[in-house]
C-alpha cells in the first residue's frame, strides 16, 4: 500500500523539478550600464538586466563568475543578493566585477603588438535561481 505512494510522490517530485528547471533555463541575461568604477579598489559595479518570460517569479540567491577580454582572464563577477524577478517582466541586478591586474596588463599589453584595442568580452558564470545552478554565458564586444 506505502509503495504505490511513494511511487507517485517521486513521480510527482521529478515532474515538478523538470519544470522548475524548464522554467529557470528559459531566464534571459544581458548586460546594462557600467554603475560606477572605483580605482582604488579595481572593482566596477554593472548592470546586469535579467528578463523572466514565465508566468511564475523566480528568485536568484547568487550569481558569481569570471570576466575573459580577448582570451585573458580580467576579472570575478559576483552579486550575493536575492534578486526577485517577476513573472513576465525583468529586474536589473547589480554585479560587481573584481578586475585582475595581471589580466588587464596582458590584454593591453596585447593590444598594443596587435594594433586593435577592441575588445571582446566573454562572461562565463552561474546563477543559483531557485536552488537551481544555471550556467550564463554572454559574449559582447566594446570599442571599434
């Protein structure tokens, strides 16, 4: 009698979690404005825009990664504030980005045997949405 209830309760969890997990990977992310820049500290603060096209909010616990320009390694990003983002619509949630010193010598110092000071951008990261980890990768490119 337990077993055939236990049977539909896990039949039921896993279809819950395949559409809470449907639901996460359908999260949008794209960048926006550069908030402020301090020097001293080498750490910028960016917007990152993040539109959810379901019915249902989802809340982001975490969101940490690396920053890569032209190949090099050029900073962490991490936000470790919950971002609730409401059904069919986007909230701006703020990262912050650690630059590394040693990144961005390499990327200038590549800059200037090559002639092109654009830059490409590569962020590869994670979010923790809903307990869930999603992987975010974006690639941009700044200057000419």
């Amino acid at each position: 009698m337990t077993k055939p209830i236990l049977l539909v309760a896990a039949g039921l969890l896993v279809v819950s979690l395949a559409t809470k997990a449907q639901q996460i990977g359908r999260l949008i992310f794209f960048p926006g404005k550069v908030r402020s820049i301090d020097m001293l500290n080498l750490s910028m603060s960016i917007e990152l825009i993040v539109q959810n096209t379901n019915s249902g909010s989802l809340y982001i616990q975490s969101f940490a990664g690396n920053l890569s320009s032209n190949s090099y390694l050029v900073g962490n990003v991490s936000s470790f504030q919950q971002v609730m983002i409401p059904g069919n619509s986007q909230r701006i949630m703020l990262i912050t980005v650690k630059l590394q010193p040693l990144g961005i010598v390499n990327d200038i110092i590549n800059a200037f045997q090559t002639g092109s000071f654009t830059q490409y951008l590569h962020l590869n990261a994670n979010a923790n949405v809903d307990g869930v980890q999603l992987p975010v990768e974006m690639d941009f490119k700044v200057g000419l």
